[in-house]
C-alpha cells in the first residue's frame, strides 16, 4: 500500500502532511480529551486561506 501522508511527532500529537493526486492538506492528530476508548484520537486539518 503506498504512503499518503507523513507525520512526526511533537508532544503527545502528531502534525503533518497528506498527499494524493487531488488532495494536499495539513493535519493534526490530537489526544481526544472526552474519549470514551483509549485508541479514540481527534483528527483536524487546517484550510489555507
């Protein structure tokens, strides 16, 4: 399967970059404070303007 997406590493989140061949966006994976199962995290992108 190929990569689509990179992210590192920066206390406790990770941020980073996904791309395809229409889509290239940032993200940002977070610890889901509210979360009901420990392998539950909050994914969020960021929209240039």
């Amino acid at each position: 399967m190929p990569v689509i997406g990179y992210v590192t590493r920066n206390n406790g989140d990770f941020k980073g970059q996904i791309r395809t061949l229409s889509i290239r966006t940032d993200v940002e994976i977070v610890p889901n404070r509210s979360k009901a199962h420990e392998s539950q995290l909050c994914v969020t992108r960021q929209v240039a303007r």
